[in-house]
C-alpha cells in the first residue's frame, strides 16, 4: 500500500489544471499544491480528504524559489507542466537536492528546447522527417527557401511560447519570416538560429508517448488546432482546440508509429546517453509515405492534455511514479474511456496579440452542470468572486461523448452557457476528422 503522498504540480495554465483534476482523483494524494496554479485550479478538491488544492505565489520559471519551498516542504512528487522550467533544467534542480520530480532533464529537453538539436537527431538516427537544413545566416536561408519555391516550414531554433513556426506556401510568406526571425528578432534570440523544413502534405497529429528511459508507452492520436481562424487560416496559436481519438490511425496504424519512429528514437537516446524520463510529444504528418515528425515537444500538449485526461481512467500519479521510477514496463495497458473527448478554447480578443486582462467571465457554473462537460482554466483570476481573464487563451470548453460528434456538440453547446467581451473561439474544431469519417462511410 502506498503511503498517502504531497504532489506540487508547477505551471498555472490549462495543461496545469487538467494535470491538477486529474491528479486530485488519485487515492494516493493527500495535499496537491500547484505554483502558481489559476483560479479555476483553486476550486479543485482532492477526492481522498476534500481539502482543496493549495495555490502558491511562485512562477513556474521562478526556479530558486521553487526550491526554496520544494526545500521546506518536501513534496513526494513534482510535477513540472510547462517547457520553459524544464528548458532551464528545474528537474535537474530538485534531483540535484534529493527532491523527486517528474519531466525530462535539461539534456533531454533540448528535444523541444533546440529545433536545430531535434532536426539533427532524427537525421542521425534515421527517423522519418521533412528535408530540412539549419541557418544562422539570412542570405544562405532565403536561398534555401527559393530552392523550395517558398514551400516550407520555418522554425526559430529556441522556445518560443508555441509561436516560433510559421507555415509558408510562397517566397513572400517565406522572406518575410526570415526577416522577422532572423532580422528584427520579434522571438528574440529564439530566432537567432532557424531550422527551415520542406512542406509536408497530409493530415497533423500529435502522439503522446510516456518514457522512462527504457520503456514507450504511447497513448492514442489527438488532433490540435493551431491556427486562430476556421478551416485553419489565420496565424499560428498555442493551440485552439483538439479532440481525441482520431479516427486516421487505428491501433495498427499507432503500432507502425512507434516502430518507425519511436523506437529509432529511443535507441538514438540510448546511443547518445540521453537518460529521458517523461512525456514525448511529437507532432506528426500523416504523408502519402507514411508518418513523418514535424517537430518533438517533452511535455503534455496544451490542450491536448484536457482530452487526454478527460479520457484516462488508469491513476495519473501511478504512471508518473512508474516513469520517474523506471517501472513502465508493468503499465503498458492503459486504461482509456471508449468516449471522445473534445476541448475548445475560448480566448480573448485580439489573441494571439495584445488583449486586456480584468474581463468579467459568466456562465462557468452553468456549462458545468451539463453531463460530461469540464471546463479548464488557463488564463483567469478571481476578483470580487468573480472569474475575470487574465491570459490571452482562457478556457477549455471539454465534453465526453459515445463518439466524436456527439463529444463535439456537448462542448459547444457548453460554450454557448459561456461569455466574456471579446471572445473568440474557433467554430471547426474536429472539422477534418468528421470529413474523413463521411468520406470513408460513403
């Protein structure tokens, strides 16, 4: 029997609260902290005891602080959310202080931290991918960039808030992003260095993959939304919506994955002495020749998270002791809802550029007392008892449902309970996988 447990879950978004619900649920938790947590994140309760979980005023990149208390109070677990701690090597930290946490170290970050790291790796290691090359020079990357006629994906190098790739479809697309990344610098140093890709036709997915340095376990396929706008125009996002399962890839389909690409990168793990313990995300492009990795992400997605969790029925906190513990072997049989599970953002206006914060939120209660339907905080705040907003994307709108189009209607139908001046929402979430599913019946 294991013994009643302290968790600290560091981030404060969506991601962060659907980790938080769903740690809540495990009987092993006794007291769950988050930093800095929201205010939907504050009205979580622990199942176990009833206690509430505890927000604490410390930012998730705050990392000495976090030590500081992580010191005094001594979590059995923590949980790091977010890719910034994990890029500046928080888990390290806490390991470095006989403290255990759950995520990849700073090495093994670098999968999301550096595209140039990740592009190269997979070209060692064999693992399918687009044609790319790596600049540091403007010059040489607008040449490369006519040689595929304007046609490709450019990446900065570093972090960049789920904002450092822009799809191109023409040299004027093209040049302008050089001269933004590489020039003006609107990422900052993220852009100093830029990995430029081929364009990939096909449909994108993310796979989410546990690891413990041994042993894959890879969940089923979601979908993610990036762009702001329907049929997916507009500018790039941290994402405006998925849903999961997909129905492009069935189980043997998923099996291919992760002997074609999964596989070949753990083995290039081991033959580097990359020790990764954590959660793999890649995004994928579903191409006429097979499934290719558009980039690696060492995090849950947000919000692929939000329906991930709303489906998992094995204990969250299990899988994370088993991974930081290297015992997933013992847990390859996970446990998923047969449901479909849909979130969708709700975000301010003007996102993904400046937008006002302090903007009264109504009809959260209401759309949570529909069936099946959770609704994630990501950027609000209390204020006089009220939720007001305080990000630019505020809320995941989820829904469970016996199939995708019933999951889909449940959670825009809780959208609708859902108001605030100025918000925006994409009204095509799940459109692709309803077109194949029409397509392929017919």
């Amino acid at each position: 029997m294991r013994p009643p447990m302290k968790v600290l879950v560091i981030g404060g978004g969506g991601r962060e609260h659907a980790l938080v619900w769903k740690l809540a649920q495990s009987p092993h938790v006794r007291t769950l902290f988050c930093a800095p947590g929201n205010a939907g994140i504050a009205q979580e309760r622990i199942a176990a005891t009833g206690a509430p979980v505890q927000c604490l005023p410390i930012g998730a990149e705050d990392l000495s602080l976090l030590l500081t208390w992580a010191q005094e109070h001594r979590p059995d677990l923590t949980v790091v959310g977010p890719d910034n701690p994990l890029a500046l090597g928080v888990v390290d930290l806490f390991e470095a202080h006989g403290l255990r946490a759950w995520g990849p170290t700073r090495a093994a970050a670098r999968f999301e931290a550096s595209k140039v790291f990740a592009q190269q790796f997979m070209q060692r290691h064999g693992i399918p991918t687009a044609r790319a090359a790596t600049f540091t020079d403007p010059r040489q990357a607008s040449q490369f960039v006519v040689s595929l006629n304007g046609r490709c994906a450019i990446k900065a190098d570093g972090l960049a808030l789920g904002k450092g790739v822009r799809v191109c479809h023409n040299l004027n697309e093209a040049q302008t992003t050089i001269e933004d990344f590489m020039i003006r610098r609107v990422l900052g140093e993220a852009g100093q260095q830029v990995v430029i890709q081929e364009l990939l036709e096909g449909i994108e997915i993310s796979l989410h993959a546990l690891c413990d340095g041994q042993t894959v376990v890879p969940f089923p396929t979601a979908q993610d939304h990036k762009r702001l706008g329907e049929g997916n125009t507009g500018p790039n996002t941290g994402g405006m919506g998925t849903y999961c399962p997909t129905p492009f890839l069935d189980e043997a389909g998923v099996a291919t994955v992760y002997e074609a690409i999964l596989q070949p990168w753990l083995r290039g793990c081991r033959s580097e002495g990359i020790v990764f313990r954590g959660l793999l995300y890649p995004g994928l492009m579903l191409t006429a020749d097979g499934a290719k990795v558009l980039e690696f992400n060492v995090r849950f997605g947000d919000p692929e998270a939000q329906v991930y969790l709303t489906r998992l029925q094995t204990d969250l906190l299990e899988l994370l002791l088993a991974t930081v513990e290297g015992r997933l072997a013992s847990c390859r049989a996970l446990q998923w809802s047969p449901s479909a599970s849909v979130c969708i953002i709700l975000a301010s206006a003007g996102y993904p550029g400046g937008y006002r914060k302090g903007v009264p939120i109504h009809g959260i209660e209401e759309a949570e007392r529909l069936p099946g339907v959770k609704v994630f905080h990501a950027g609000t705040a209390r204020e006089n008892d009220r939720f007001i907003t305080r990000g630019g994307r505020v809320l995941g709108v989820t829904a469970l449902g016996p199939d995708l189009s019933t999951a889909r209607e449940k959670a825009y139908e809780a959208v609708r309970c859902i108001s605030f001046e100025g918000m925006q929402y994409r009204r095509d979430i799940g459109f692709q996988a309803l077109e194949w599913i029409r397509s392929h019946k017919s």
